[in-house]
C-alpha cells in the first residue's frame, strides 16, 4: 500500500462511526460495550474537509467555528482587525508547553481575550474541557495541508493528516508505506519543528503520530532541541498490555471520540519545573489506570463511610507520580468530592511530591498557586482538612497519624479521598488502620510498585486495605516495552581470589561443614563462582574494615569517567553493619575516606568527588547514639564548607532536602552533589533523572 493510498483509508476508517474491537472501548465512560456484537457506534465522528488544503483555509474554518461557538458576545461575524488579534494570541504560542497552557485556559476554559470594532471587550471560548465528545465541539479531519517554508531556503512542505478539535490542528499524523520504518515519520516531523512548521494555527499541535500500516507511534509535540524519539510510545491494550503495532486497532483505540480529545487535554501533562517547561503526554497504563480509579471513585458512597476503591500496580520507575497526579486532579474536579489527601510514607517525601504535584497543576501560574496544597506541620494539615477550598493536599502517613491522635481531633463532615503512595510501606501496623477508621466520609486508593499478597509477611495484604487491583503493570512488562530501563549489574569484589581461596572459603567450610574432608572441601572450591565465594564471606569481614573501605573508594575514582558519562550522571552509596551494630559508623568511614583521597587528588590536580552523607539523627538513647549524632554533625560541618548552606542538628530535614536538590539537579545555585552516602534514606520513591549508578556495599 502506497503512502497516498494508506492516508485515504485511513481517514474513510477515522469517519465511518464504527469500530471492529469492542475491547477498545471499555472503561471509557461514554460507551459500554457489553451486547453489541462486534461493532460500537460513536456517538460523535471525524468530518473529513477535502476542500481544507491551505492555512488561510484553515484559519477562516476555525474564525467560523470560534464565531458558532460565541454567538451570545459576537453580534456579526468578526472583521478581518478583530480576527488578527486572535489569530496573534494564537501564533504566538512559542512552544508546545504554552499552547498546552493555552488550550487547559482557566478551570477547563480556554478563551481569546480581543476588542471588537465596537469598543466592547469580550472573551471568546475556545475549549471547554466540559464537553469533551459532547456538546457543540467539532471534530475535523484535514489532509495534505501546504505549507510554505517559513525559512529562507528551506522547502515548501505538504503535512499528511491533520485533526481538528474546534478548528484547532490538535494531532498531526504522518503515514508511511509499509516498506518503511515508522522512524522515518517521527524524524519527518522533528524536520518540520525545526524549520518551524508548526508555528501560526499549527502552534496548538499536542500531539504528533507516526504511523505505518504495521507500527504507529506517539509522542507529545515539543522543541526542536527537545525531540527524543525515547519519548515516542506505542499504544497498548487495556486488557494484556500488549503492544498495539496495526494501525487499525490503534485508530479504534485512540483516535476513537472521545478518547483522541481525552488525549490531547485530560491525559497531557503541562510539566511546569522551573527551566525545564515542557509537554507530556500520558502512557497507555498511566491512562487505563486513571481511568480504572475515578470510575470506582464515582461508584463511591461517601455516606457508607470507609470505601475501599481499590490499588494500582505500577513498577517502580514506571511514572506513577504522573499517574497518582493525574488521578488526583482529576477526582478533586469531580462534584461529589470536597477534597483529595495524597498520603506519602515519609515526611521527606512531602516536599518532593509537592514540588512535582505543583509542577503538574494547570492550575498554577504566576498569580495563581494552584489546588495543590502543602502541610508544614499537623495543625496546618487539619486547618487544611476544613477549609471549605477544594484542592488536594499533600502530606505524610505521619502528619496523619498524630492528628487523629489528638484528643481534640474531630473528623471533616467532608468527602474526602485518599490516593496513598508506595502503599505497601506506608500501611503498616494498626496506626494506619486508625487512620481509615477516623474519616467518616472517605475512599482510599493505593498505588504500589510491590504490592503484598501474603499477610504472613508484614501484616494484611495490600487488598485488604485498598480493595482489588484496579490495573497492573509490572517490571516484566516495563522492561520489555522500554519504559523502564533494565538493570547492568558490575559484582566487585574487594579479597583476591587466591586469598579466598586459600584462606578465608577452607575456614568457612570447615566451621560450617566439620564432617566434611579436605578433599571434599576443597573441590568444592575449586566450582565456585566469585559471587558464591563473596557468599561463603561472613558479612562481618567487611563491617568497618577500612581495607575494604579504600579499595571500594579506589574502585569508585578508577571508573568515575566512564560510570558517570564524565561526570554528567551521579551516583548513591549505600552501606549497612548488621547485627544489631549501628550502620552509621560504617557511612562515615566511607565519608572520612572519600575525604581524605579527595585532599590527594586536589594537590595532584586530579579531579575531586562532590560527596555528601546523609542519615536520621538519633534520639533513642541508645548505645550508638552519639556516635551518629557526633557524625552527621561533622558530615553538616563540611557540608557548609563545601556548599556554603549551613544547617543545626535540629533541622537535619532541612539538610536533607537540600542533599537531594544537589542530587537531582533542582538546586538554584547549580552546584550539585556527584555521589551521596545513604543507610537506608533515598532508596525509593525518590527521583533524580541523572543519577545512574547504585553503588551498593551491603548483605
């Protein structure tokens, strides 16, 4: 099939109302597809415009739409000065994030601000995210569009299919024959962003699709600079999460109405970070898996009390913070929910979900903070609870745990809902059980990357608490689609094999194993690999050995370079004693040392490691206790050398976010940490995109 050929069945597929796989549907409130056979009428289609072939076509398609759509302001249809102005605001929507900010508008709605000829000033309405698949909205298909080079030198350009939500270009396609790469399509497209081609009307796209007859993929619309087909994913099914590659079960599913508006506004992530603007689009899981929750939170009756709504099984590394935000925002816009708490097992982790929640929020601009709410501390998280705002809250298992705690504590007369992160940590024991039973009008969601199945292990199953898996995807399934990076594992070893061997394994043996002969002993020595030897190695040869301590540190110099890229990623350390022994001394050798190697490499003129240590200070009165507290404060002392942020041993928080913004890249002097030292802080539910390396000396 030619590429022409392919394009025009294509859009004849998109415009008939019919689908051949029912399955794609299900879940999506608008439709069910229970009984009817093997077709599924739309309630709304794609009218293909074969006579829409220009930009100034496109342009007086959408000046008639916006003019149907506001007829209750506009008394005429505009003049050609009255449409300039929007046609400005339009084009100059500079990226992909502010055309994404354009189309959310203000609470759903986006409208044109202009003067009309008659001295009025009016707004014009755009979209109203309210009546996604509903209402007036108009959903058009255009092709071969031309487009004039924009650049002086460049080519003239024809783009292959283009839809149309309210007379706005909102997804561009381009087809390939089935001789070709689905490849060639995307790098069509990142040609076209950078000979600024999507500039003028075409400064709305959100989404750009790649597709021939046996692959398609998607991606959100962004830079030039920012193109990475990395971020171009293929759909899959809701029911396997198997990869969709045939373009006709790919149209049914998501360039089905509603769906491809859901797409291009509900499932599209406005990704605010500060330097770092830019536009996301949702993973087919991340969607299935919204969609799964707020249909069980809109079957919820608040008035039953505790309602168990269910859990989402993400793997770590997967996006669940999108996916948990997403669903968040969605449920606090829903009419029968007065508030969202998103619940953290870890106060340190508040502020990280804050800052990316904040991040997320459409809502959030320069005057405006947005729904998403912080607690500094448990009497801000019940005013927070009262308040009449809606909005969501983000806030800790333990900021909770001390409220309800509180002899004056009273339970909102609100319906709340609870979305709870890294759910098999933080539901542990009966304090947590306390918690679901305080809130009188709630319904709890959990989102895990381990979920427990077993009560023999650390209490009740992750069912009992949430009710039943909504949607799972898992490590497997991760890895395979590339969503996930795999692991490259490097076993180090720090005693010579012959030493091994020779010394330490016929010891081992011989205790462990006093029947057994020489003969036997030592063949079988001689089948060991080195990660069985390193086995046999009682764990306490290592604990506080500062032998092994500096040839680990040498190790970590020797292949800093070529681990790091040169230093553009950093890494994490992890130590432990065991046995009862404190872990901390063990962290702070390895501090002391990368210290002291530091100061050598300094008068050689070798490159120096930005280190730091991090742990909790101790207020057990235990044996160790000064030893660790006497440690984190010097590791604090020569973090203020180092940083020039000084820090008190009662704000050992306030020094550990600022370990973590040195160690994700966040920090706004932009001096950032290369390796920090961890017991047991840091190792999940933290993100830093450029850290790639776990450095981990532990049983």
């Amino acid at each position: 099939m030619n590429e022409q050929m392919f394009e025009t069945e294509l859009i004849q597929y998109i415009t008939t109302g019919t689908v051949t796989n029912p399955e794609c549907l299900a879940g999506i409130p608008e439709f069910s597809a229970t009984g009817l056979g093997n077709k599924v009428v739309k309630t709304k289609l794609w009218k293909y415009e074969p006579d829409i072939k220009t930009t100034p076509q496109l342009w007086n398609n959408f000046k008639t739409i916006l003019e149907q759509h506001n007829q209750n302001v506009l008394e005429h249809p505009m003049s050609e000065a009255e449409f300039n102005q929007v046609k400005k605001i339009i084009s100059d929507l500079h990226t992909p994030y502010e055309a994404g900010q354009f189309l959310y508008g203000l609470n759903g709605v986006s409208q044109i601000e202009i003067d009309l000829d008659d001295g009025r000033h009016v707004f014009l309405t755009v979209f109203d995210q309210k009546e996604i698949g509903a209402g007036d909205t108009v959903y058009q298909v255009v092709n071969q569009i031309e487009r004039p080079a924009v650049i002086n030198g460049k080519m003239n350009r024809r783009f292959d299919t283009t839809l149309l939500i309210n007379g706005l270009p909102i997804i561009q396609i381009e087809e390939k024959r089935d001789t070709h790469d689905v490849n060639e399509a995307l790098n069509q497209m990142h040609q076209y962003i950078d000979e600024g081609q999507y500039g003028d009307i075409f400064s709305a796209l959100q989404i750009l699709i790649a597709m021939t007859p046996n692959n398609v993929k998607y991606m959100a619309n962004t830079t030039s600079e920012k193109f990475n087909k990395d971020f171009a994913f293929h759909w899959q099914r809701r029911s396997d999460n198997g990869i969709v590659r045939d373009w006709k079960e790919f149209a049914d599913s998501m360039l089905s109405i509603p769906m491809a508006h859901q797409m291009a506004t509900n499932y599209m992530i406005l990704d605010g970070t500060p330097n770092k603007q830019t536009l996301k689009v949702m993973r087919p899981y991340q969607v299935y898996a919204t969609q799964e929750v707020i249909e069980g939170i809109k079957k919820v009756d608040f008035d039953f009390g505790n309602n168990k709504v269910g859990y989402i099984w993400h793997t770590t590394g997967s996006g669940k913070t999108i996916t948990s935000f997403k669903t968040a925002w969605l449920s606090s816009r829903m009419p029968k929910v007065d508030k969202v708490v998103f619940v953290v097992d870890r106060i340190q982790l508040t502020k990280q979900t804050n800052e990316n929640y904040r991040a997320y929020d459409p809502d959030a601009t320069d005057q405006f903070d947005g729904i998403v709410q912080d607690t500094n501390n448990t009497t801000d998280l019940s005013r927070k609870l009262k308040s009449k705002s809606n909005g969501i809250i983000v806030t800790s298992v333990q900021k909770l745990d001390s409220l309800i705690k509180r002899k004056s504590f009273k339970t909102p007369e609100k319906n709340i809902v609870f979305i709870v992160d890294e759910a098999h940590r933080s539901t542990g024991g009966e304090s947590f059980e306390n918690i679901q039973k305080a809130f009188k009008h709630a319904a709890w969601v959990g989102y895990t990357g381990t979920p427990m199945f077993d009560e023999t292990t650390k209490g009740l199953r992750t069912e009992d608490i949430f009710g039943p898996l909504l949607h799972a995807y898992t490590i497997r399934e991760a890895i395979a689609d590339r969503n996930v990076l795999g692991f490259k594992v490097d076993f180090e070893t720090t005693i010579p094999e012959d030493e091994m061997k020779q010394k330490y394994l016929p010891e081992f043996y011989k205790e462990k194993y006093p029947k057994w002969s020489e003969e036997k002993i030592q063949d079988k020595i001689n089948n060991l690999t080195m990660e069985d030897m390193d086995d046999a190695i009682e764990p306490s040869f290592y604990d506080e050995n500062l032998d092994h301590i500096k040839l680990v540190v040498k190790d970590i110099y020797d292949k800093w370079q070529n681990r790091s890229n040169d230093g553009r990623y950093n890494a994490l350390l992890t130590t432990h004693v065991g046995g009862g022994k404190a872990s901390t001394p063990m962290a702070m050798m390895y501090f002391d040392e990368f210290q002291r190697v530091n100061r050598e490499r300094e008068e050689q003129g070798l490159f120096t490691l930005k280190v730091a240590v991090t742990f909790s200070a101790n207020n057990t009165n235990n044996d160790s206790m000064l030893v660790t507290n006497n440690g984190l404060h010097r590791a604090m002392d020569a973090y203020y050398k180092e940083f020039g942020v000084a820090f008190t041993m009662g704000d050992v928080s306030g020094y550990t976010q600022d370990v973590i913004s040195r160690l994700n890249k966040t920090a706004s002097d932009g001096n950032f940490l290369d390796l920090v030292i961890v017991v047991d802080q840091l190792l999940t539910g933290f993100d830093a995109p450029e850290l790639n390396t776990l450095y981990v000396d532990r049983t």
